[in-house]
C-alpha cells in the first residue's frame, strides 16, 4: 500500500507541475509513477499511468511518443482476460501509418475522453479501454496519420461496453466524420457527424455541440454552401466563447479566416486571424498559430502589405520547422512538408513580388527556397551521425538486422526487438522489466525509434585535395504554381534571379513531351503514324527558359555546377539541354544534383578518400527469380548478361585486392550488405524497380536465396550503415520515385541517408552497351581525375562521339547525386 501511496503523490506532483506548465517535470513525475506501477500486478493501474503520461505527451507536443503511451497503456490493460483486447491489439499493428497532410486547413479541435483525475475511480472504469481507444485515435489524427486513428475509433466503437457511453461514441463518430472530410467522403462524413450531434444533444450541454459544429462548417464550405457553411461556423464560435474554450475558438476562428481569404473577403478575414492568433498566444496552440499566421500573411499580401506578409509567413515557417523537427520518420518529414508547401510557396512568391522592384529580395527568395528543399533529408542525414569512410574489414553495417527490418508489410518488424520505446521518451522515464515490454507506434511503417548509436571504425587516409571542399557554381530551381524562380550562385555566392512563366503543371506537361520524343517513357503509346517528335527543339526551348536568362552568372573556368531540381525538374536531363549556340549543357559544365544545399554541404564537409585508398565492391547479374511482384503486377526479371560483363569490365580496372566481385548467386543480399561497409566504391549491376506510389519499397534485385527474396528495397538501405564515398546504382530507373518538394523519394536517397557520399543513377530504362561503355569510362576518369562529375563529363562526352550512341537516350540518363570528391 505504501507503494500505492507513492504513486499517488507522485501523479499529483506531475499533476502540479502540468498546471505550472513544467512539462519536463511532468514527465519525469509520471515515469517515477510507472516504474513503480511496473513492480505491482494491477495491469489497470498502468494502463491509467500510460494514458496520463500519454496525455502529458500531447500537451508538451511530443505527439509521436503520446501514440506510443496511449497503446503501451493498451497492451497493459490486455492482461485482463476479461477484457479480450488481443484482437485489437492485433489490428493496430496492421494498419500502414502513412501520413496525410492534404492541405492547410487549420487543425480539428478534438474531443478529449480523459480518464477520471481520481486515480482510483480511474482504475476501475467500465469504459477504459473505450477511453484507451480515442486516446490513440486522437493522437494519430494530430500527426496526422487518418488510417490508424480511424482504425482506433472503429474498435472504440465495436467494444460493448460503449453502449453504455454514449458521450463516447459520439465523441469517436465526430472524429470519423473529420476523417472522412479530410479523405473526400462528404456525405458519409456528415452522416457520422450529424450521428455525432444527436447523442450530444441527447446526453451533453449544448456547448459539447461546438466542435461537431466546426466540423460541419468545414464539409459544407467543401460543397460550395458558403452561406451554410457561415452560419455553422458562426453557430460553433458563439458555443466556444460561452464555454471559455480559447483553444478551441483559436482552431474555428482560423478555419472560419480561410473560407473568408477563398471568398475574396479579405478584411474580415484578416480580423479573424489576428483573433485566432491571439488566442493561440494564450494558450500555446503551435498548430492553430501556423496556419493563422499563413492566412494572416495571405492577407496581407493580397492587401499590398509585403513587409507585413514577409513577418507573418516567417513565423509560420518559423513554426513549421518546430514542427516538422518532431517527426521521426523519412515518410512522416516529407509528408508534412508537402502538406505545407503552400507556405514555403507563398512567402518565396512574395519574395519575388519584392524582387520586382529590389533584385536584391532575389536572395531573400532563394533563402527560403534553400529551406524548402531536402530539409527531410538533411535532418536524416545529420540525425544519423553521417560518419568516416570504414577502415578496411571492420566489422560494421546490417550483419544482426533481421531479414524484415524496415519492409514495412502488415504484421512484420519494424524495430530491433529489444528497442524499450518508453525509455526514450522523456528524461528520468524508467527503464522496464524484461517481461514488460511497452509497444512503438504499432502500425508499421519506416521504424521511427531512433538508431541504435553504431560502433565506428576509425578512419582511413583522408585525400588532402578534398580539404577543404572547392567552390561550385549553383543553378537552383523551384517551380511554383503559375511560374517557376531560376537562381544562379556564382562560387563567391553572389545571386542572380529569374521567373520563368511556367507554372507546374506546363513544367510537367513539357517534360513529359520531351521524354517521350526522347523515347523513353515507358508508359507513351507509339506515334500512329510512327514518327517520334524531335527533341531537339524542346531541349532548346527548355534551356532558353530554365538556364538562359541566368547562365551569365554561372562559372566559366571549370568549375562544376550543382543543379538543385524541383518537382517534375527531376525528371528532366539537363545534360542534354541545347544552348542557343548548339552547345549542350554536359559540355559547357560538368554537373552534379542534390535536393539541397545543405544536404551537399554536409556531404561535401566529410573527409574523403585518397584515390589510393578505393576498395571496390562490384555486383553483376545476380541470380533473381524470373518476376516479382509489385504494384500489384509481376515485374519480368531476365537475366542481364550485359550487367555480368559490365561488373567484369569495372573490376579489371581496380588494382589487384582492391576489388570483390560478385556475379550470378553469389551477389545475394546478406553478402552485399555485409561486404558493403568494407568497401569504398559499391557498383549495382542489376535490376531497378522504382515504384512511385510506395516509394521506399523501390528496390534493387540481388540473388534469391531460401531465406529471402534477394530484395534491397530503399527502406532496407535506409536501416544499413554505409560510409561508401561512391554508389553506383547501373540499373534502370534508380534516379526515380516519388517527386517531393523534399527531392525524389527513392533508391538515391536511401543510399545518401545511409551514408554514401555520392550516388550515380540513371533516369530511365538504358541500354546495356551504351552503359558499359560510359561505366568504363567514367570509372577510368574518376580513378585518375578523383573528380566524379569532371569524370562523368568526360565519359558522357567519349560516349557521345560513338557513332552508335550520338542520341542523348543513350547519353544522357545519368546523374550524379552527392559530392563530385
């Protein structure tokens, strides 16, 4: 009983400290109440604990380690036979956790199904587990992640004993109603919705009615009823304001601002976000106040104010980024920033506006830009401890990964099994007995539990010519709704700024007519009459618009040019892009890609290798089954004798011992992986697949085996520890995926978050002698130049002068993504 007593004074301290707003404190209270909890065979009472912490969680805005509470609390409450939870527990490991950030309207006010505050009371609570199930639902629906929060509220609202809650239910069937807004589905969600209404009108005080109201309002401003859509938010603001709600006023007045902003009332509008903003302030509503502060900006702008436009939107961004931080995952980070593009969007196009009259805000532009661009992957990448090329033979890399880490299907392992998540959530959070073990977010998806810390080896020579890293030029694209901003850096980071009238949509469309006259969009029907377009006029007319108007600024003395892409642009070889004086683009600068400046300076601010130290691991032709499955089709895999052929050529230009080769069945996946972090240069002669729609499944073939499919998908490479300073991936399609504001989410970036320096990748399907011709080159060059984009420029250049290979289809796929050193 003592031990009870102990838990009770130390929930009412963290109770304390949450209305003193100590939420560190908090924190460590209730993980002082849990390890407590843990000693005692009362699995209710630490089912109550988990739901406080989660809820503390909530309020200090670590959402993702809130998720993680609430179902440790879940999985406690299943050692109540009586209860039958296994099930359920069961369905919320299957359900993918992909992300849904849609579009900026202001976050949902959300009924909260909090336990009792006695402690006691809360313990025995009939409808726990219903309360346990919102909770969790609650807290997916804020990342946002609707598949696992509908998942919740479906099982809240199949457990029996909510028949005697009606509050709850009605709570649960709100929160599908706003679900199923966000998915599209008007009419079933304003059925749940108006479900929802009745049983709070039935069992709650009128003011409970508020935030199904809001809800409501949303979906008829989703039909065009603006009148309606006006009254019901009207209706829900009075309710917040006679129940003292600030919080919630905050989130319906910010909504309410952005139907005002799309009718053109801008005045109104404004006002109301101002307001929003204010109450926002009082109660520390970051969510409310990011989206106010954009509306609030749209305003200002639309009014002529661009300074005050400017402040507004910088502290949305500002915001955002506070946000953004909080997420774990490669899917949860560039999610989140697609879902607000439209921020980072507005405030570069009021730069622009700036720019108009002071070329000089073309830099406060690119700034912004430079913001926009990778900063998922950037935070990937410094998140992990990018870290020294490997000595040769340490031991290193994914030898004791299990065979499923990071697949991500329903039902299989997304962590190392003895990764204790509440341990990691808070400090002075209490380490758990063997036997309890609290879940990770159970939906599977990219494992979101930070990386068990590595064993380094120490680094080998170090070329001193890479240090410090030499000045490139810049040509920075991001391509905006009805235009597109053009930037060149010179090397002393002097900015030159142009718009381009092309917006994304006229972008995409051009790009995709040139890669069809190019031949190489596998998904164009042929010409009816079978004659291809020319693409030499396109790739005149592209460069006129993308590199033209700013190439003056670019560098002239063999200094490499770093393009940064944007949206369809990654899609687009600029290697073959035609100059007015017939020059093309690979010959005027030796190219390099990234997704962003920073991502590149970090990898260019590691220490390299000396050319001398190069160990090469070379694949070719593993043996794979004849098709595999993705995409819901069977993909053909036949053997690739020219890829065999390719690995032979490479690996008799690397010095005797300082090559494995890999051919046919000996190239499966444990011995690549396993081999991979002992070399310096890995070369991938096999099978692609990119798949856009699930871009992290995107994988390379290697040999099958009993044990696995011989798959190395981008999750799988993502998990692995490579400092390899080269990759090249001589495949088809290993430089596509899914186009983000945040890059191309695929094969390139798994390996650049894994750590490899650079990666070499093509963009569309390329033949086999064309490949083993610039392969052999390329490798020559850069093993006497140790300048990768200069030898890259070099072989597509001796490539181009065969007779057989003059068309930029066989030339120009490749792209070199990372450091050129």
């Amino acid at each position: 009983m003592d031990r009870y007593h102990d838990i009770v004074a130390l929930e009412a301290e963290a109770q304390a400290a949450e209305a003193a707003g100590r939420s560190q404190d908090a924190l460590v209270a209730h993980g002082r109440a849990l390890a407590l909890a843990s000693e005692l065979d009362r699995p209710r009472l630490v089912a109550v604990l988990f739901s406080r912490l989660g809820a503390a969680l909530e309020t200090a805005g670590e959402i993702q380690d809130a998720v993680i509470a609430y179902e440790s609390g879940l999985k406690a409450l299943a050692a109540d036979p009586d209860l039958d939870l296994e099930e359920v527990l069961r369905s919320l490991g299957v359900v993918g956790k992909q992300y849904r950030w849609s579009d900026l309207l202001a976050p949902p006010d959300l009924y909260a199904a909090s336990p009792s505050d006695d402690l006691s009371a809360a313990e025995t609570d009939p409808v726990f587990a219903v309360r346990l199930l919102i909770d969790i639902g609650n807290a997916y629906l804020r990342q946002p992640q609707d598949a696992p929060a509908a998942n919740a509220y479906e099982q809240a609202l199949a457990r029996p004993e909510i028949a005697s809650a009606p509050l709850l239910r009605g709570y649960a069937l709100a929160h599908l109603g706003i679900i199923r807004r966000r998915a599209g589905e008007n009419v079933t969600a304003e059925r749940l919705l108006n479900e929802a209404l009745s049983l709070l009108t039935a069992h709650a005080a009128p003011a409970e009615r508020r935030r199904a109201l809001a809800a409501l309002a949303g979906i008829y401003r989703d039909r065009g009823e603006i009148d309606r859509a006006v009254a019901a938010y009207q209706e829900a603001l009075a309710l917040y304001v006679g129940a003292d709600d600030p919080l919630g006023a905050g989130r319906a007045g910010a909504a309410f601002g952005h139907l005002l902003l799309a009718q053109g009332r801008i005045a109104e509008a404004r006002d109301l976000f101002e307001w929003a903003i204010d109450l926002a302030d009082q109660v520390g509503d970051a969510e409310t106040l990011w989206h106010a502060c954009y509306g609030l900006g749209r305003c200002r702008e639309a009014e002529g104010d661009l300074a005050g436009a400017v402040i507004a939107l910088r502290r949305s961004l500002d915001l955002v980024t506070h946000r953004q931080a909080e997420l774990r995952t490669d899917e949860g980070k560039v999610s989140f920033l697609s879902g607000v593009r439209e921020i980072f969007d507005a405030l570069i196009t009021v730069h622009l506006a700036r720019a108009v009259a002071d070329p000089a805000a073309f830099a406060d532009a690119l700034a912004v830009v430079d913001e926009a661009h990778g900063r998922a992957l950037r935070d990937l990448m410094g998140g992990r401890g990018r870290r020294p090329p490997a000595k040769e033979n340490a031991v290193r890399g994914p030898a004791n990964l299990p065979a499923d880490w990071g697949a991500g299907a329903p039902g299989e392992a997304v962590g190392p099994g003895d990764f204790n998540p509440v341990s990691q959530m808070a400090p002075g959070m209490p380490s758990f007995p063997p036997d309890f073990n609290p879940v990770s977010q159970m939906a599977p998806g990219v494992p979101s539990a930070p990386a068990r810390e590595p064993v380094l080896p120490e680094p080998v020579q170090v070329a001193p010519e890479s240090l410090p890293p030499p000045p490139l030029g810049r040509l920075v694209y991001h391509v905006l709704a009805d235009r597109s901003a053009v930037f060149a850096v010179t090397p002393e980071g002097e900015v030159t700024g142009h718009v381009a009238a092309l917006g994304r949509d006229a972008l995409a469309a051009q790009v995709a007519t040139l890669r069809r006259a190019l031949g190489v969009d596998e998904t164009a029907t042929a010409p009816a009459d079978g004659q291809m377009l020319d693409p030499a006029p396109l790739l005149r007319d592209l460069y006129a618009a993308l590199v033209t108007p700013v190439a003056d600024a670019l560098p002239t003395d063999d200094v490499p040019v770093v393009v940064e892409p944007h949206g369809p642009l990654w899609l687009l070889p600029f290697a073959a892009l035609i100059a007015a004086d017939d020059v093309w683009l690979a010959d005027r600068w030796s190219l390099l890609y990234t997704p962003s400046a920073a991502a590149l300076d970090e990898i260019r601010g590691e220490p390299g290798l000396a050319r001398a130290s190069h160990k090469a691991l070379v694949v070719g032709n593993p043996t794979t089954a004849a098709a595999a499955a993705a995409a819901g089709r069977a993909i053909p895999l036949p053997p690739l004798p020219g890829a065999e052929a390719e690995a032979q050529a490479v690996a008799r230009l690397f010095p005797t011992g300082r090559c494995t080769l890999l051919l046919g069945p000996a190239a499966d996946r444990e011995t690549v992986e396993r081999l991979a972090a002992e070399h310096s240069i890995l070369h991938l002669a096999t099978h692609g697949i990119a798949l856009a729609d699930d871009p992290l499944a995107s994988f390379l073939t290697l040999a099958a085996t009993p044990e696995d499919d011989g798959r190395l998908t981008a999750r799988r490479v993502m998990a692995l520890d490579l400092p390899a300073d080269l990759v090249t991936l001589s495949a088809c399609q290993t430089g596509l995926g899914k186009l983000s504001g945040d890059g191309v989410i695929g094969l390139s970036r798994a390996f650049l978050v894994a750590g490899a320096r650079s990666v070499l990748v093509s963009l569309w399907r390329i033949d086999d002698q064309a490949t083993a011709a610039l392969m052999h080159s390329f490798y020559q060059n850069y093993l006497r130049l140790g300048d990768k984009a200069l030898a890259l420029q070099r072989a597509i250049s001796i490539l181009r002068s065969d007779p057989d290979f003059t068309h930029p289809r066989y030339w120009a796929p490749f792209a070199l993504v990372g450091a050129e050193r």
